[in-house]
C-alpha cells in the first residue's frame, strides 16, 4: 500500500452553493484512495512522501459531461449556422473523416492530452459511428489519464452520403466494439444514439434492448432547439413529448444522462426528474447555435441533477473553467429574460455543477471525501496580478474566471499524478 500526502489550500464543493476552505492543509491519499484531510498533520505521518504545493489551489478535477470527440478538429470554427444547418454543412462532413484511423489516432492524441493538460479527468463523451476510431479514441483516453464513458454514434437516418448506417450494420457494428471495450479499465461504454432524427425507431428499439441487457447507460440529446423539436414531433407522431421517443424503447431511467433540454416543457421536466435522468446543460454551445438558455435554476429547484458539458464544437471552450464561467452568464441572461425575477447562478454553484454534481454521477461522494479516487487539480495562480492580498475565495473565484491552462501545475485522475 503506497501513502501519499498533498500539501497546499483545498477548495471543494460539498454541496450545491458550498465551498469547503482549507488553509494550508494536508490531503492523505492511499493507493490513490483519500483517506483523511487535515488542517494540522499529525505526528504519525510526518515521514511520508508528499507533493509539495503550498501556496496554490488545489480543487476538485472538471467533469466534461458532453462533448463530441471527432468534432475537435472543427472547434472555434463554423459558427454561423444553427443546430440543423450547422449539422448538415459542418459536422457530419468533419465527423465522416474519422473512417481513417490513421487521423483518428492524431486526433484523438491531441485532444485527451488537452484534456488532461486543462483539468478534465472525468467525461462521458461521443465519438462517431466508426467503431475502430471510437476504440482508438478510448484508448489515447486511457493513456493519458482521462476517465468515464465514450459512446460509438449510432444513426441509421438523415446523416447525409458520408456518415450514415443502416439499423443492421449499426447493432452489428455496436456489438463488435462493446465486446472490444472490456480491455480498458477505466473508460467504459454508453449507448449513443445520437439523436431521435438520425435513428429510426427500430434502431432505438435494438439500442435499448442492449443497454438493458448489458447494463450500460445512455446518453443523447433533448429538447435543443425549436426545429430540431418540430422535427421530431413529424418524425414520431406516437410520442406525446420528445422524451418519450426515448422512453419507449427503455432509454429513460437513472443513468440516462441528456444534453441540452433548453426548451423542455413542465410535463418533460417532471419525466426527468421523476426517472433520475441527468441533464447535461451546455451554456455555450446553445448560445453558439441560437438555440436559448437553458432554465438550470428552475431545474435545480425542482430536484433534478445537472451537470456542465463543454459540447464541444457547438461550444468553442474545452476548459471546463471557461463553462464553468459561462455557465454563470448565461443563467445571468435567464435573470434578465425573466424580468428578474430568477436568481443567477452562483460561483460556488457552478463549480459544484462543473465538479461534485458529476462525480456523483460517477458514483463517488462530494467533495473531497474519503473514500474518493482523487481526482484534483493543483493551480498556481502566482503570475496572475495581485495588487492586494487576496482571500483564497477571492482567488479561487478568479482562477475559474480568468486562469488559463498554464497556470494548472499538476493535474491527479482516479488517484494517479497525470501532470
Ligand atoms: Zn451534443
């Protein structure tokens, strides 16, 4: 059994819109597990190895709870379409790349080292419907630290020439790269079908038949944006709600995690809650495309579970940091949409949706409780400009805000030093 002590000012999120502070305080880790936090370090373990980082911020690691891998290399571009349009033009034709596994590896390379590099150590992610590229994607995942779950696409309609399966070639190649996965460790499989217009209801039909019997979660896309809505509503005429066209092919239940659900009306709110459905709420990527502002505090009140996705390429920001932040404007822009009457989303807030909110997600408790897999991150805020002596909450506040990659000097996933 190998101890491990870190040394520095801890900053958690124990609950929604609470900060934990610990002033030059010491984390014990064992074999990567916390197993104590201490203000003062007590006498018996005064000789084991630590890591150094007094005078920096160590908080929690970021959860990136959607994001869309082979659109990496289309980030910050192509921002002048909506939702449907930006599909069609840019991103399938970006996504179909990924049959050549050669780019894939280039690709996917880089971006779990940016992920890693920025903090990111949990995600639950979408690659595309290739299932050699998807395998190639969890693997430089792997390696490099990041952690969580990776979906093969699945979508047998309206995925124009390049990236299009039949419902036949889709199971079959869905089962070929399931029975691949169980050679990672610490990336795992989710059921991907990408959204209800690009499956068929046979092919949703199969999907859930899968997930039930393999006991995988399911992550997808709700409620995004009013054509996309109209769209289904022609496309299923059996389902009353969009969530139904989920529901009724065993998609809907506590681990179903759904992105976006900006325009989602009482009734669907209520079959979210009252299923455990996780909402992952991307602030950017609806602002990019015109699809709205997402209500989270309404959300929030209700019970049910958020957390943040950066949705990469319709977001533009990988740093969780930035989402974090953004995440906080947008609910300013619902603030004054309602005529003020809802309150914005706090720092402490965000954070929690950014941090603790998805590591529950992943089974863990809040914070940095014992029994936890660390998974933190140290930042070194020394090059910001300090005119005065600033609090650690004034500091910690101003990382999220205004921290870049370079200021993060050391970065643990799953109980394991990656940086
Ligand atoms: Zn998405």
């Amino acid at each position: 059994m190998k101890s491990l002590l870190i040394k520095g000012n801890f900053i958690s999120a124990p609950a929604l819109g609470k900060l934990e502070i610990l002033e030059n305080g010491y984390l014990l880790t064992e074999d990567g597990v916390i197993k104590a936090l201490f203000d003062k370090l007590p006498e018996q373990y005064s000789n084991i190895e630590t890591d150094d980082y007094s005078g920096m911020l160590i908080m929690q690691s970021f959860c990136d709870m959607h994001l869309h891998a082979p659109q990496y290399p289309m980030l910050g571009m192509g921002m002048d379409l909506p939702l449907l349009e930006w599909l069609n033009t840019y991103t399938f034709k970006t996504e179909a790349r990924f049959s050549d596994e050669r780019y894939a590896r280039e690709v996917y390379h880089a971006l779990a080292q940016d992920l890693i590099s920025r903090g990111t150590t949990r995600v639950v992610m979408f690659s595309s419907i290739h299932p050699k590229a998807t395998l190639i994607l969890m693997e430089e995942l792997e390696n490099a630290g990041v952690t969580g779950f990776v979906g093969k696409v699945n979508m047998d309609r309206n995925g124009g020439a390049d990236l299009q399966e039949t419902a036949v070639s889709s199971i079959r190649d869905t089962i070929y790269w399931l029975d691949e996965c169980s050679r990672f460790k610490n990336v795992k499989p989710i059921i991907t079908p990408r959204f209800t217009p690009s499956c068929s209801d046979g092919l949703m039909e199969e999907l859930g038949k899968i997930a039930s019997a393999r006991g995988l979660n399911i992550q997808s896309h709700l409620s995004e944006n009013l054509s996309e809505m109209e769209w289904v509503k022609s496309l299923r005429p059996d389902c009353s709600g969009y969530w139904q066209s989920y529901a009724k092919h065993g998609m809907w239940k506590d681990g179903t995690i759904m992105a976006h659900c900006v325009h989602c009306d009482d009734k669907e709110l209520a079959a979210i809650k009252d299923a455990g459905v996780t909402v992952a709420h991307c602030a950017d990527s609806n602002i990019d495309l015109c699809s709205g502002v997402a209500p989270v505090r309404k959300m929030l009140d209700m019970g049910i579970k958020v957390v943040l996705g950066s949705d990469i390429a319709g977001g533009a920001e990988l740093s969780m940091t930035d989402v974090i932040t953004k995440t906080i404007r947008a609910s300013k822009i619902k603030r004054i949409e309602s005529g003020w009457q809802t309150d914005f989303l706090s720092v402490a807030e965000a954070y929690y949706l950014g941090t603790t909110a998805a590591h529950l997600y992943f089974g863990d408790k809040p914070g940095f409780a014992p029994g936890n897999k660390l998974h933190a991150v140290v930042i070194d805020d020394s090059s910001l400009c300090t005119p005065r002596k600033l609090s650690l909450r004034e500091r910690f506040e101003r990382c999220l805000y205004i921290s870049e990659k370079e200021n993060i000097a050391a970065v643990y996933s799953n109980g394991v030093k990656c940086r």
